[in-house]
C-alpha cells in the first residue's frame, strides 16, 4: 500500500552556488559514496541535484520534511552498475520503514539546467 509519496525540484546552478559558499555543506548532506560518485561524473552538479531532490523526495514521502529526526544523511541515494537509482535508508529514516515494513522507491532524471526525484513510500506486502 502507497502510504506516502515525495517530489522534489532542484535547479542545478543554484546548488552548486551554495555548495561552493558554504564549507561542509557537501559533507553534511551527502554520504562519502553519494559524493564520490557525483565528482567521478563528466558533471557533477546535476548528479548532486538529482541526489539533494531525492533526499527531499524522501523525507516527504515519509511525512517528516527536514523534521521528525531525519537528517540528509539518513538517505543514501545509491546505483549498482547497470541498475536504476535506490535509497539506503538510516538512522530514523530507516526506522521508520522498517517498522511499517516497507520500502522507499526513486525516480531521478535531471534536464534543462534541473534535477527532479520523485520517491514513494510503500508498506506492509510490498512486490520485490
């Protein structure tokens, strides 16, 4: 059952002026991996947006927006070689699922200078 579901826009050039203005700001909303993948791309930015929207796409779906204990670090937005995008959810964030036994889903896609993630929130028997 869909119990939440989260969208988010983010316009790239904006992003990348704040991460370049404010020191620890890249460490403090993304994961090591988040960032190491985003910098190993021909352009960065719009990875980071794509990630920092599916953060804030995850955060609504699950109904805490930057409240209820979950930080931008509890969402690690991973890729496996050939497959699509995936949250690994920790701290509240991962709690919260577990506990309605559930999953969080994301779609990322980034053009014309934005990056949009749309995430939902599913829980008791969700299909594999």
């Amino acid at each position: 059952m869909v119990a939440g579901i989260g969208v988010d826009i983010v316009v790239v050039q904006d992003l990348r002026r704040r991460m370049e203005r404010s020191v620890g700001l890249e460490e403090r909303v993304f994961d090591p991996t988040e960032s190491s993948w985003c910098r190993g791309m021909a352009d960065p930015w719009q990875h980071f947006a794509a990630r920092f929207a599916a953060k804030e796409a995850v955060m609504k779906a699950l109904g805490t927006g930057w409240s209820g204990g979950v930080g931008f670090r509890d969402i690690v937005v991973v890729r496996d070689a050939e497959g699509p995008p995936r949250v690994v959810l920790h701290g509240e964030a991962g709690r919260r699922v577990a506990s309605a036994g559930g999953r969080v889903s994301i779609s990322l896609s980034h053009a014309g200078g934005t990056a949009i993630a749309f995430a939902v929130f599913e829980t008791g028997e969700v299909r594999a």
